[in-house]
C-alpha cells in the first residue's frame, strides 16, 4: 500500500493499484463521474471505454447497475461487490465503496476476468480509506477555491487579492451557466473547465447557489466560441451567459452582472444548449438592468405604460395594445393597424386618444423610448414570473 499512499494524485493511485490487482481501474464520485482512472484501458469493454470518454458512467449503464443492486449493495456493503453484468455487454467488475464515516465518497472500479484472490480483495478494502483521505483534501481544497472564486466575482480589494491567490492577472471573462438540472451543472464544471483549459487559458469555476461560474483569462470572443461549442455537443437544458472582458480582477462582477443577466433571459425563454455574449444580448441585458431599477425603486406606478394600463382600466380601451404594436412596428401605421385588424384610421384616433387624454404622445422621441422600456421590462417581468423556477437566482 505505500506506492498507493505515497501516490501524488488519484490518477497515480488509480495507476498504483491497477498493478496490484493487475487490472485496469476507475475511480468514480457518488454520481459515477469519473475522478481518475488507470493506463491499461485497452482491454476494456465498451461501458468502460464510453465511460473513460464522456467522464461519467453513461445513463443505459448506470441503469444496468442499478436496477441489478451493485449501486445499493455498494452504498450497504463493507466488503467487495462483485458484478458481472454480460447480459448489458459489461465485463466483470470488483468494486469497493469509499467512505468518510457514514458519508459514501464514491467507489473504486477494477475490470477484473473473474473474483479476486484474497490478497487483492484486501489490497482492495485498504485502498478504499487511502483514496477517501484524498478526496477529503480535494474536497477542502475545491472548497477554498470556491470562496476565492466566489470574493473574485465580487469585484473590488478584495478580488485582486482572491485572483492573486488563484494564479490570474490581468484582462478575464466570466462565464455563468445554469440548468433546471443542479446535478448537471455540478457534473458540467469539471468537463467545461478542461475544455476551456485546453485552449491555453487556465480558468477558475465554482458553483454558487445553483449557477457555475467559469473565470476565464482570455477574450470574451474565445470564451463564447469554447463554451458555445460545448453546449451545442453537450445537449441538455443548459443555458450560459459570456459577460464582457474585463481590464482586471477588481471589475470582474461586471462580467458576472453581464452573465448573470444573459442566463436569467435565456433560462426565462426557455432556451436549451444556447450561450450568448454580452454584444448578442445588449438589448435584453439593459432591458433586465430598468427592470431590476423599476421594481427596487417601486416606479412601476409612473411612466407613460402606467398611465396608459389605468386609462383603459378606467374606459375599457386598448391603448396599451396599440402602443405596443405602434412601436414595435416602428410607428408604421398601417403595419400596426394590421396586426391588431383594424383600420389605420382606427389606430391614429387611438394614438390621438392617447395623447389628448392621457397626455402620452407617441410622437415624442423620448416618450417612446420610455414607453419601449417599460414594456419590455413589464414582458421580462412576465417571463420571470412564468418562468419559475427555470430562473437561476438573481444575486
């Protein structure tokens, strides 16, 4: 067992202990996301192979286990768990819990021909403490770098001290991606940061009330190409918002602000295995940013859009209606009129209404703009609100 404690990492345990056993081993999480595994995979089947690739145990496998009791005898046996699964075109496997007390860690996968000698099913049992003192300093390890990362995404003193501790400097990026899915993003973090890390950044994540956040030392343009390439090949319900790049450490909750507010729209919309920049997203973005400034000062009572919703509280007319069909037809009054299917002049009595009346005049450039605002944040508000759930938290 010296080689295995003395091993500098898991992949070296992993390696260590597949030559003690003479078999090829994996070294899984709770979740079956693969921490490391050992050379020798060549003899593998095709579980193991698809499972080495993807990082995790494909979802047809990890039913197979499931639903013969290797994952329940596992989590309640101390010993080894034999199985052997050739109806799922699955080789032998000797398997061994790793625990911390009664918290299950993970587990420890060999590809074995046949049961183990009683010398390996020991070196096997000793493994398992060894490589759950590991993952417990990995754990308090991620856990210090995740509230590094979490005083870096607050901006400020106290960001250029956390980023001096993580290794960066200078101009940085920070991608926010959320799911309805918790698990997934959990799952996602490692793979997308590997990804991000292959492109000769050296990025920081940690996830955070349910979003994983990525600062990445690099452009916000390369940023949106690796991440929007890894949700296109990745699927699922995961969304992810590329904020502007920022000059330094101190300004980097701006480009959480960005991400943050592009996640919100596009988990709002419903969107799956989108990522957009913050240029592809300006409009919505400060759509988001009046939003949040009407409802935290209550100003939702003034402005021309308030006037206009209690005058037709009041008469039953639909002047909010037609306003918003007048400028989102940019004031084209026989585009607007045929989109709500009534006559131009129909519409200009109602646009004449709204400002003898109501004193909302849609000819002025800056009652416009307000009253596009308006709408806008009122529909986002809409879209929050029936969105849920689906809406990572706003911090």
């Amino acid at each position: 067992m010296r080689s295995l404690s003395e091993a500098p990492d898991l992949f070296a345990m992993a390696g260590a202990l597949a030559n003690l056993l003479g078999a090829p081993v994996t070294i899984e999480d709770h979740d079956a996301r693969v921490l490391a595994y050992s050379d020798g995979q060549m003899s593998a089947d095709q579980a193991r192979t698809a499972t080495i690739l993807g990082r995790q145990v494909p979802p047809e496998y990890r039913e197979a286990l499931r639903a013969a009791g290797v994952y329940r005898r596992i989590a309640t046996q101390d010993g080894v768990v034999y199985a052997d699964l050739a109806d799922a075109g699955m080789k032998p496997r000797a398997v061994v819990g790793i625990r911390a007390g009664d918290e299950l860690l993970g587990s420890i996968w060999a590809l074995v021909p046949g049961e183990l000698t009683a010398a390996q099913e020991k070196d096997l049992l000793e493994a398992a403490p060894i490589v759950a003192d590991a993952l417990l300093r990995n754990r308090a390890r991620d856990d210090r770098a995740g509230e590094q990362v979490a005083a870096l995404l607050e901006g400020g003193a106290d960001a250029e001290a956390a980023a001096a501790r993580l290794g960066l400097a200078g101009r940085l990026t920070v991608l926010a991606v959320a799911t309805t899915d918790a698990t997934r993003v959990d799952r996602t973090a490692g793979a997308l940061t590997l990804r991000l890390a292959a492109s000769g950044t050296t990025p920081v994540s940690a996830v955070l009330d349910g979003v994983l956040y990525v600062v990445v030392p690099a452009e916000a343009d390369v940023v949106h190409r690796i991440g929007a390439d890894f949700l296109r090949r990745g699927g699922g319900p995961l969304v992810a918002g590329v904020g502007r790049t920022v000059p330094g450490p101190a300004q980097a909750h701006r480009s959480r602000s960005d991400a943050d507010s592009i996640v919100r729209m596009l988990a709002g919309r419903g969107a799956a295995g989108v990522a957009l920049p913050i240029q592809d997203a300006f409009v919505d973005v400060v759509t988001a940013r009046v939003a949040e400034v009407i409802e935290a000062d209550d100003l939702g009572d003034y402005g021309p859009l308030a006037a206009l919703e209690r005058f037709d509280a009041d008469r039953g007319t639909e002047l909010v209606k037609t306003a918003r069909a007048y400028l989102a037809r940019g004031g084209d009054v026989s585009a607007a009129a045929a989109d709500l299917t009534v006559h131009p002049n129909t519409l200009r009595n109602r646009l004449r209404r709204a400002q003898e009346a109501v004193g909302v005049d849609l000819d002025d450039a800056d009652t416009r703009l307000a009253l596009m605002l308006q709408l806008k944040a009122a529909a986002l508000a809409d879209r929050t609100a029936r969105g849920g759930e689906r809406w990572p938290p706003r911090q």
